[in-house]
C-alpha cells in the first residue's frame, strides 16, 4: 500500500520532463528541467520497490541506486535556477557542485560512507544515513538558498510583470521544494512516512506550467526569428538602395540629354530630377535606422541575461559619433544637434552597442520634443563624475510637465500620439542602464530645456569592480544623490 505513492510520483514525473521537452524543445532551460524530473522519477520509482521487497540483498541495492539519483537532484534544480536568472556567473559553482555529487556517488557506490545501509519501518525499508551524509544535507540547503537569492536578486532587477511573476511562481516553487528536506530526518531514525516526493511533486509541477505558459524561452526564439527574417529583406533592401544609388546618376544624365534632344518628354515635375540623386542615400539610412530598431528589440529581451564579468571599456565618443551617423535625419535635423568636445580617453566599462541603442532613444524623442514645440537644439556633453562615465544630452523644446516627469520611465506610458511612440523607448534606456551598473536621470524646466543624464560606470571603478565581482543589484538614483558610490 505505502509504494503506491512513490509509484503515482515516478509516473508523474515521467509525464513532466516528456511535457516540457515536447512543448518548449531542448534549450538551456528545458534540459535541467528534464534533469530534475528523470532523477525524481528513477529515485521514486526505486522507492516504490525498496518499499514493498523484502529481500535483504536486493533492498540494498535499491537503496544505493535510488539515492544516487537523489544526490544529484539539488544540483539539477541549482542549475534550472541558475538559467532562470540568467546568472550565467555561477557556472564554477555549478560545476563544483556536480563535481561534489560525482564524489559522493562513487563514495556511495564503494562504502557505507554516505548511506549506511536501511532502516525498517512501518512503511518498508528507508535509507539509514552514513558519516558523510551530513555533506549531502548541507550542499542542498547551501544550493537552496543560494538558488532564493538569485531569484530575488532577478526579480529586484527587472520591470517586466510577466518575468517578475514568473519569478514569483520559481521562488514560490523553492519554498515548496525545501519543505521535502523534511524526508531527511527519516534517515536519522524518525519514524515517519516520508512525504517529501508530494512536496517535490507540487514543487515541480509549478515549474513545469511556469515553463511552458510563460515561455521562458518562447521571447528569445522569437526575437531571434523575427530578427533574422527581418535582417535578410533589410540587408537586400540596403544593397539594391546601393546599386541604384551607383546607376541612377548615369541614367538621369541620359534621360536629361534626351530630354535636351527632344528624344523624350520630361515628365519630371520641378526639383523631382535633384530630390531622386539623393533616393538611395535616404533608402540607406532608412535601412539602418531599422536595422537598428530591430536590433534594440532584440536586444530588449536579452537585457536579463548579461554577462557582467564580460564587460569591457569603450570610449564614450565612439558611440556617440556611431549614433549621429546611424540615426536618420530629416532635412536640417543635424545642424540642431551640437557635440561638445569629447576626451577620447573618457570610457565605460559595459556594452557601446546598447549604449548606442540609448542615445538613439534619447536623440529621437529630444528631435520630436523640438518639431513639437517649433524649434530648439540638442546639445550632447559627456564628463568623469566620481567614479562614473556622464553622458548629459539637453533639448531647448517644451519641456515635460512636473505631473508627467515621474512617469516618464515606465513602460508603455508615452505622451505621444497614437503612433508616435509606444512608451518603451525610455523604459529601455532605464533597463539599460540598469543592467551596465549605471543610471538615467532626468530634468526638466518646462518652456525652458530637457536634460538626460546617463550615468555608466568607468573601469577600474567601485560600481565596475561590484558588477565583477558578485551579483549584487544595481543601484538606482535621483538626481542631486552622491554618486561616487
């Protein structure tokens, strides 16, 4: 009677790893996930037996295989947590953890060591513990709470609902997963029937729905599909914008001498000749600027996954000159935009695309302010301020009232008409900003000027050495703070 549990488990189980790797596919997530489950399904599926044999040869045996599985399940579930979070970081804990599993199976395998022998209860035969299992017990509290701490610390750090509730529903899943440690105090001599596997179940299953109702996986498939079917028609776009911008000076040089010889009729209206010699140049910029926008996309959804240690230094001018040349201006736009002089050797430590990626935010939504408002300018300073790189970019345009000005960083909120924007774009540069270890502040004097100011940290710096150094979470400041950390 007491085996049917541990059976109905192990099935159940079984039926988890197969739903998640037939509805998600093989992927950083799903595999530790598979992991988990086929660990608990042959250690509870041995259960099931050692329960209900009473054949003392066999029952040892039973023991040792079921709890080799067992000695690897607190690992596996470490390893989910760790692609959860995207702490990618972890990977030398994560090894010398399964190098410390691997230790205890072979220790297990040809000793008493770990597991020294069983003990006879009302429900059947159970695990008696040996000298070392006090290791086992200790590496899955230690992985326990290790993996809450990297949960709360990814939840802290991002804005998304959906990934904060799905964090949520992971942390919630550990809770429940550390009531099974009870089922240790079996191996000790406590006389009880060891629920823990309904704890795992319930804890499991949670993940399991998380999994595939939320996608985790799902956004980064799809952004990388998206962005690979939309690059290939742009880079064609952009070479044919190319080719024609080579030909079109030749055959406008004919039609017009045909058109001097009376061999045609000029059907051009008045300044179309001049407005069609700089066609391809506008196509091309118009190509780049949406590359760049899908890029920004892409680059949204893998924001949470960055791999601090991997930071380097980039100069602050080389981004802001690759963001003036990228951005598409309209006619006359450049001119509004005013570069003080930038130190070349002024840098930050973190990533120059997604900073390239905030000040095209930032230089789109200070040139709609000035259309806005009929008129203004954009100056962009940069300057060393405590142990931060300063990038401050000022608009001359309406302003932004002080009932909006809390607001402004939120997601989907925008001020914009209907089409113009969709709220995303300062939300971006404040998760980007986030992520490098820095923060975006803003100003604003209404009828007077518009000031951003994105603060990244410099190599070598406090904020710089805390990034490499642990997963701790950015700080977040407001204007007039001390930022020198």
């Amino acid at each position: 009677m007491y085996s049917i549990l541990p059976a109905f488990v192990s099935a159940l189980f079984l039926g988890f790893g197969v739903y998640v790797l037939l509805t998600e596919g093989v992927s950083r997530l799903s595999v530790p996930f598979a992991l988990m489950c086929a660990t608990t399904f042959v250690w509870q599926g041995t259960w099931a037996f050692l329960f209900q044999t009473a054949d003392t040869e066999l029952a040892d045996i039973l023991v040792k295989f079921g709890y080799l599985f067992i000695l690897f399940l607190p690992t596996t579930y470490y390893h989910f947590n760790i692609e959860v979070s995207a702490r990618r970081g972890e990977r030398p804990f994560l090894l010398a953890s399964y190098g410390l599993s691997v230790v205890l199976a072979m220790l297990l395998i040809v000793s008493d060591e770990v597991v020294a022998g069983y003990g006879t209860f009302f429900f059947g035969k159970y695990p008696h513990a040996g000298l070392l299992h006090p290791v086992h017990v200790a590496q899955t509290v230690l992985l326990a709470l290790r993996s809450g701490w990297l949960l709360f610390v990814a939840r802290g750090q991002t804005q998304a609902h959906d990934r904060r509730r799905l964090l949520d529903l992971c942390l919630l899943s550990l809770a429940i997963y550390g009531v099974a440690a009870s089922d240790y105090a079996v191996n000790y001599g406590v006389a009880f029937y060891p629920v823990g596997a309904v704890f795992i179940a319930v804890s499991l299953g949670i993940l399991a729905v998380t999994i595939v109702r939320y996608g985790l996986m799902r956004p980064y498939l799809i952004a990388a599909t998206v962005a690979h079917e939309v690059a290939t028609p742009l880079a064609a776009i952009g070479m044919h914008a190319e080719e024609i911008g080579n030909v079109l000076p030749e055959l406008m040089r004919g039609y017009q001498l045909a058109v001097q010889h009376q061999l045609c009729v000029d059907g051009l209206y008045p300044g179309q000749s001049e407005r069609l010699s700089s066609l391809a140049t506008s196509i091309r910029r118009q190509v780049d600027s949406t590359s760049t926008v899908v890029e920004m996309s892409l680059a949204s959804f893998t924001l949470d996954r960055l791999d601090r240690r991997s930071f380097e230094a980039y100069p602050i001018r080389s981004c802001v000159n690759a963001a003036l040349e990228r951005f598409p201006f309209r006619a006359g736009e450049r001119e509004l935009v005013r570069v003080q002089p930038i130190d070349p050797q002024r840098c930050f430590s973190g990533s120059d695309s997604l900073v390239v990626f905030v000040l095209f935010n930032l230089l789109k939504n200070a040139l709609y302010a000035i259309h806005a408002g009929g008129g203004g300018r954009v100056e962009i300073d940069t300057a060393s301020e405590g142990g931060y790189c300063v990038l401050r970019f000022t608009d001359t345009g309406p302003g932004i009232s002080a009932e909006v000005l809390p607001r402004i960083f939120e997601p989907f909120y925008s001020t914009k008409s209907h089409g113009k924007g969709s709220g995303m774009g300062l939300a971006f540069c404040r998760r980007v900003a986030d992520a490098l270890g820095g923060a975006i502040d803003c100003e604003s004097v209404p009828d007077v000027a518009t000031t951003f100011t994105l603060y990244l940290p410099e190599p070598g710096s406090a904020a710089d050495r805390a990034l490499h150094d642990g997963p701790g979470k950015p700080r977040r400041w407001t204007a007039g703070q001390d930022y020198a950390g």
